[in-house]
C-alpha cells in the first residue's frame, strides 16, 4: 500500500530521518564507534589497541591486559528533501552508542554495549479525489520507532597473529505506523488507524583478524559473517474514530521477520604508526529476508567502506596541534530497496579528528560528513544530507594501583 504514495510524493510532508525508513525496518544506521565514523566507516581489519571497533568482535583481544575502555557517543542530522518541485529542511540529534571494552587476560578481550540497529521517522500527507465531488479526502501517514542492539562480544588470540571473535546480540524494538483518514469534509468522523510491530530476538556473528608485521608497518585483513536468522514479531492493530469510539483492537502474532545473511571482509595497513589505511566490503543478502508476504521488495545490498588516519610521531614535548588524529574517508551503499525499478543508493564522505587527554590516552573524536540519498527518477526523493558525530574514548586502567610519594 505504501508503495503506491510515491506518485503523490510531491505533495508530501516530512519530518525527521527519511521517508525511505517506512519501507523494510528503516534506515540502518551507521553507528560506530569515534574513529571508525571519521574513516568512512571502514575498520573491518583495524586492530584495537586503545579504542574500541564495534566492527569485528575478534579485534578486542588486543586489547592491553589492564586497560579498560568506555566509549559513549551521539549523531547529529541535517537532511535536505526534494522531489518534484517540492522541498523540505529536517534535523535530529540522536544517541550513537554505549560500549565498554575490557580484558579478561591477556588472550581475552571482551565489550559489551548497546547500538541502535534501525531507525523509523517519517510524516507523509496524501490527497485523493473523491469521484462524483470536487473535494479531496486526505490521509496522513506518519511512522516511528526503531530497534535497539544489545550486544557481548568475546574475542580470542588464537596465535600470536591470529584472533577469533564471536558476537551475542539480542534486538529489541518496535515500529509504529499511523494513519489518519480526514473525512470530516463529507460529514463523517475522521479515522485513526495504528499499526505496531514489536521484534524481538537473540543474533550472533563471528570474526576474525589475521596481523602480519612487515618491517615496522602492520598489514592487517579481517572478516565477519552472520547467518540468516529471525526476529520473532507481534502485532497489533486498533482503529478508532475521532470522537475515542474504538472500532478494532486486534493483537497477534506475525510469521517472524527474516534478517539476512551477511559477510564483510577488510584490509589495513599501518605505516610506522603514522599512517593507517583501511578498505571494506559488506554484503547483506537482503534478498533472502523480510516477510513472506512484504509489499516492498527487498534487495541484496553491498557497500564499499575506506579510509585513512593520520597519526603524528608522539614526542615528549609535542605542542597540542601535533599530537592530534586526523582522519578522511568515504562509502558507497547500495540499499536493501528497490522501488519502481531503481536502486536506493547511498553515498558519502567523511572527516573526523581524534583530541587526546593530557596525559592519558583516553580521547574525544569528532566527524563530520556529507553525503546524498536516493533519486529523482520516477517520482522518487533525493536527500541531501549532513551529519556530525561526537564520541568519548575514556581510557583507564584495571587491577592496577597507583603509587603516590
């Protein structure tokens, strides 16, 4: 049904996130952690010594035995609509993530956190004719909500050069939909209608990172795959008229929403601890996922990640500007939609610094981008969109005790 309002998307309304999060379980966000959002979102292979890279679970073994690392972060957005003559101006500032990492042992590393996975944000008005009048009955359709990730991961130092990491997430949320009938033009009572799915479910993925030291530079690769799994869903319906006179009130119990099999794999290279590159790529089988019964279809979705960072060579008397992280990068998506025949893309660059903490090696990240949505073709919206993402990377340690004269 919904597919149907892109024709009339020139009378449409929006609000915050997209208008492409009605379809699916939203728009997918990009939540990463401070160094891995200034480098295009690429760090599939990057070891993590110092900050955590919520990428691949197996990079938290090399983690320094008494270190202890919490990480906490928030998105900000601007996003510029258009299609067909029609604009719009939208902005959101959102939480990011929560993650805390830490060592076991010295071969063990674990973290643990919450993401949110998906998020839903859209106001869309609609006008039909009604034959036979010269009037229009207008329908609103609004939608909210999102699911959150729970996640352990463990990672393990199998062999000096080799790590294995397993991830145990649990996803929970809900996605509301609203739809609002004005009818009161032909002397009736306008119509609410409310639709709510609730997901909720355990998922797993697995990694690993192989490191090789070439001279004083690290070549690093990685990888990650998850399975096809499932996401139990229960729904409820209710439908009223203006004046409270509830007319449906229906719960029930959907066939479970599919999420798809996915792989990532990356390569890093570090030049004498000065200079990092990192290149990804994902691929999610979307394909194989959602609903039996959906009325967008679903399509298998890749992305191509990379990035650079610059590190200066630490120094004793180094000034403030010297010891500053610099990093750039950028990514290529095509989503998971396919509308009207057109691939939904997804594309952007990024940049972000790393400040650190006198005397400590905890750290504030800041990245900023831009990037672009969607297409104009067929009816359909383009976004323009920029961001900001503000992180904090607080290092202490465990079982250590300082020493005071």
């Amino acid at each position: 049904m919904f597919l149907s309002l892109f024709p009339a998307i020139s009378t449409a309304q929006y609000s915050t996130n997209s208008l492409y999060s009605m379809y699916g379980l939203g728009d997918l966000n990009k939540s990463r952690t401070g160094k891995i959002s200034g480098m295009g979102y690429a760090g599939v292979a990057l070891r993590s010594v110092t900050y955590l890279n919520n990428l691949n679970p197996a990079s938290y073994s090399s983690f320094d035995s008494t270190s202890f690392i919490f990480d906490f972060g928030l998105s900000g957005y601007s996003s510029f609509f258009s299609s067909q003559g029609t604009k719009k101006f939208a902005s959101d500032v959102n939480f990011n993530h929560l993650a805390i990492g830490f060592p076991f042992t010295k071969w063990w590393g674990a973290s643990f956190g919450i993401v949110p996975y998906s998020t839903v944000g859209y106001n869309i008005t609609s006008s039909i004719p009604v034959e036979g009048k010269i009037l229009d009955v207008e329908t609103q359709f609004t939608g909210n909500g999102g699911i959150n990730q729970f996640y352990f991961s463990n990672s393990f130092s199998i062999a000096r050069q080799l790590s294995l990491g397993f991830n145990l997430s649990y996803f929970m949320g809900y996605i509301t939909q609203n739809e609002l009938t004005r009818i009161s033009t032909l002397g009736l009572d306008n119509v609410y209608t409310i639709r709510t799915r609730h997901f909720n479910n355990l998922h797993y993925s697995f990694g690993f990172q192989y490191e090789l030291k070439i001279n004083n530079d690290r070549l690093s690769i990685g990888a990650t795959y998850s399975p096809l799994q499932k996401l139990r869903t229960d729904y409820n319906i209710v439908v009223r008229i203006e004046d409270g006179d509830i007319l449906k009130n229906e719960t029930d119990v959907l066939d479970d929403f599919i999420m798809p099999s996915s792989l990532s794999a990356g390569l890093a290279y570090e030049i004498n601890s000065t200079l990092c590159f990192a290149l990804d790529y994902s691929l999610y089988k979307w394909s194989d996922a959602g609903y039996v019964k959906y009325v967008a279809r679903l399509t298998d979705c890749y992305s191509i990640n990379f990035g650079m960072e610059y590190n200066p060579v630490q120094k004793k008397n180094a000034t403030f500007w010297n010891v500053i992280k610099w990093r750039m990068g950028g990514y290529y998506e095509k989503t998971y939609l396919l509308l009207k025949g057109n691939e939904i893309l997804d594309k952007g660059i990024t940049l972000g610094t790393g400040f650190p903490i006198k005397r400590q090696k905890s750290t504030i990240n800041i990245s900023v981008g831009l990037g672009q949505l969607g297409t104009l073709k067929d009816g359909l919206m383009k976004e323009s969109y920029g961001f900001f993402n503000l992180s904090l990377s607080l290092h202490d340690y465990w079982f250590f005790r300082r020493k005071f004269e």
